[in-house]
C-alpha cells in the first residue's frame, strides 16, 4: 500500500486529467487544457520518481534522460503534416511499455493471484497488439509501405487462427503461470497487430489509430492493476474511453459501420463498370480564377491535407480577408477527416488566426450549398468526391462528403491529377462547373491573391 502523500498526488493528477479532457473538449480552453494535463503528468513523474528511488533512482533517471534525449528532438522535428504518425509512434510505445512493465512484474510475482495473472495476460496481449499495429499504422502514413489494404492469401483464416490461439495462450498462462507462455503470448499479440492493420487502407488508417490508442488505454488500466497503481488505471480507463468515443465519431463521420472499416477489405469488391466515355478536365489561369472569385458574394474553402502539406493556410486567410474586403461572404467547410486526423484543419487555420466562427461543419454547409457562388477546394479530395454519394462500388461510398458539385462553380487546387489518400478517382475533376488550378497550393494561393487584388 503506498504512503498517503503518494495516494493523494495521484489524486491531484488524475483530477488534472479529467479536467485537460474538459479543456480539450473546446477551442477557447484547449491551450489551457493541454498545459494542465501536462502538469498533471509531470506531478504523476516527479511521484513515482520520489516513491520509487530508494530502489530504482539510477535506473528512473536514465530512462528519464533517455526520454528526454529522444522526445524533444523527435518533437520538434516533426512538421504538422507528419503529427499522426507521430501520434501513431508513441501509442505504439506506449503500449509497449504496459506489455514490458507486466512481463516484468509477472516473472518478479509468479505467484501472484488469478486476477493479477489475468489482468498481466491482458495487459502483455493488447499491449503487443496496440505496439505492433501502431509501427504498421506509421508506416502506412509515412508511405514507406503502400497505403492501400495489404491482403494475405487466405489472410481472414490467419488472422482468426492467430487470435484464437492468443486467446489459447492467455487462459494457458492463467491457468499455469508460466512465464514461458506469456513471451509466447507477447509474439502472438505482435502477429495479431500487423494482421490486424494490414487490410486497413487510405482514409480509414486514422481510425484504426484512434482504435489502438483506446486498446492502449486498455493495457495501461490493465497494467495498473498489477502495478497496484490506482492512477495508472484512472489514466488507462480516460485513454480507453475517449479513444473509443473518438473511433466511434470517426466511424461515423466515415458513414460505414467499424466493421466494415476494419474488415471490409477483406471482402472481395466489385469492380467499378467501365466506360469508354472520355472524359475531359478543364484547366484555368490564376487570373480566371481570380475573376471569378473576385465577383461572388459566397466563397467557400474546403481545406484538406494539400494545404497542410504546402503550408498554405496563411496565404489562404490573406486570400479570405481581400475578398471580405469586398463584401463577399467566406467560410471554411471543415470535414471531420479531412488531414489525417480529427481537427488536422481546424488546428492548420487556427495556426493562421482564421475566426473559429467561419468554420463549417457538414451539416451546416450542405442543406445550402447550391446556393454557394465559388467552392475554392485546396488541397482536399476524398471528402469532395461525389462516388462516395452515388457510386455504390466505390470504396468510400458511404462517406458523408460536401456535396460540392451542387454549388455554382468549383475551383479544384491539385497539383495533379492523382486520387486523394482512399486511393480512388475523384469524378468532381471531370465535372463541368469544375475549373483545375494545378500546382503548389502556397505558391497557386499567393498568386492568386495578387491577382484578385487587380481584379
């Protein structure tokens, strides 16, 4: 039992968890809710340091320092386009860390009670998993391995066998408390992960992130129950449950049940008919785009990862503000994935002081916006595409999109003619109300701006 000051400094981190969530919840208090759950976890460190240095004070600071050494430079290399991949690394390690942590104290306590040996087999088993599935989910962002679902032959049947021996191994290692059993269960957990993120493809990797963070929360909890540490389950279970409310939210922003999300591309599909229809693309200057930007009275920007990529967000808003300057209405339509994960976009436009008020959500723009003069889509793609509302054959069908194509004229910024992140061809390039604007979306948008200024 640990002393009362260690319990109630647990206490005081935990509350600065629930709280940090609160904040997160909304724009106004974020900031304030990101620095309050970091001194939480620095409480929670600084804690575990002082109660568990009289044994271990060496070996905490080296691992501290080889942390520190790690992370920060780690942290700040990184660009905002590459943040989810990140994300993706330190649940893997953090998983990692609750499977590492349990094996330990399992192989310390081999005697310890069912419940200790379950809450161990569990904690080893989604820990491996959530580590292994993060390293493929990484590597699927970072595209060095193919983004679309990778199928095995006859990979279901593998996938169904190594879990169902999983499931073997751990009431094995209950029932024997082997430790030999629980390294065995450890390297099947880590096939299960990579079996299980495999056939998860193009928009849908987000999501099977979101999913692992939550089976992450899941092995933290777990381990604070063999670990006796009641804030290690108080965190685990916050990470758990908002990591599945967030897998359920973008599941549902993607239209399709999680199941078929995370095992649709297991299914055979049909292939879309083909058509010998050609199909032509119209391509526009800057100075057309600019005139027709420059005499609409509704504008609205549908940012999506090429803006990210391009850093484009600033031009965008400087673009915004001229034509505000005449009278013309803005607004950001801001798809729930658009980017590579929930609020990619609306973080890139707060970055360039966009007023929260002008974002849009997909419910707001829909219901009107054939009435819209100019749809400026940059950088954005699957969530335009109008096969995800009319092409039943489609890998995204399904997916609640703009519905850009019913408005009066599109601008579609692209810098070329490739699909979009799912991987599927975007029938809106070929529409007749679309005019192309092929290049860098910084550079096209700080063009742009100079021209509309003339107009």
């Amino acid at each position: 039992m640990s002393p009362t000051w260690v319990q109630l400094a647990y206490l005081a981190a935990a509350l600065c968890f629930v709280l940090a969530l609160k904040g997160l919840s909304t724009p106004k208090y974020a900031r304030a809710g990101n620095l309050l759950g970091a001194a939480g976890m620095a409480l929670a460190v600084v804690t575990a340091y002082v109660h568990g240095a009289v044994h271990n004070g060496l070996l905490i600071l080296v691992a501290v320092a080889a942390g520190v050494a790690v992370g920060i430079p780690a942290a700040r290399s990184v660009k905002m386009t590459a943040i989810p991949q990140m994300v993706a690394l330190f649940n893997g390690v953090g998983g990692a860390a609750a499977a590492l942590v349990a094996l330990t104290e399992f192989l310390e306590v081999p005697d310890g009670s069912v419940l200790f040996q379950v809450a161990t087999a569990l904690t080893v088993l989604i820990g491996s998993v959530s580590f292994s599935g993060s390293v493929v989910t990484f590597l699927k962002l970072q595209e060095i391995m193919t983004t679309r679902p990778v199928l095995l032959p006859a990979g279901q049947m593998v996938g169904i066998g190594v879990a169902a021996a999983s499931a073997l191994l751990a009431l094995s290692v209950v029932l024997s408390g082997s430790g030999l059993l629980l390294v065995l269960l450890a390297l099947a957990g880590l096939a299960l992960g990579v079996l299980f993120v495999l056939p998860v493809g193009g928009a849908d990797v987000p999501i099977a992130i979101s999913l692992l963070n939550a089976f992450t929360g899941l092995a933290v909890a777990a381990s604070g129950y063999v670990l006796a540490n009641t804030l290690l389950i108080v965190a685990g279970t916050l990470v758990g449950a908002s990591g599945t409310i967030l897998t359920r939210l973008m599941a549902q922003a993607m239209g399709r049940p999680l199941t078929n999300i995370l095992f649709g591309a297991f299914k055979p599909t049909t292939a879309a008919a083909q058509t010998d229809e050609q199909r032509t693309v119209r391509s526009g200057t800057v100075e057309d785009v600019a005139i027709l930007l420059g005499y609409a009275h509704s504008v609205l920007v549908v940012p999506g990862y090429g803006l990210a990529v391009a850093q484009g967000q600033h031009a965008a808003r400087e673009l915004a503000s001229v034509l505000e300057q005449r009278g013309i209405t803005v607004h950001y339509g801001i798809h729930p994935v658009a980017g590579r994960m929930p609020g990619h976009m609306n973080v890139l436009l707060a970055e360039a002081d966009v007023p929260y008020e002008q974002l849009k959500e997909l419910d707001d723009v829909n219901p009107g916006i054939g009435s819209v003069d100019v749809v400026l889509v940059v950088g954005a793609n699957d969530v335009v595409n109008p096969g995800a509302r009319d092409e039943p054959s489609s890998p995204i069908y399904g997916m609640p999109i703009f519905d850009v194509d019913r408005a009066k004229a599109v601008v579609f910024m692209k810098r070329s003619m490739r699909p979009g992140f799912a991987g599927v061809d975007n029938s809106l390039l070929y529409n007749p109300k679309t005019t192309m604007l092929f290049g860098d979306a910084k550079e096209s948008l700080t063009k742009l701006l100079a021209a509309v200024k003339h107009v």
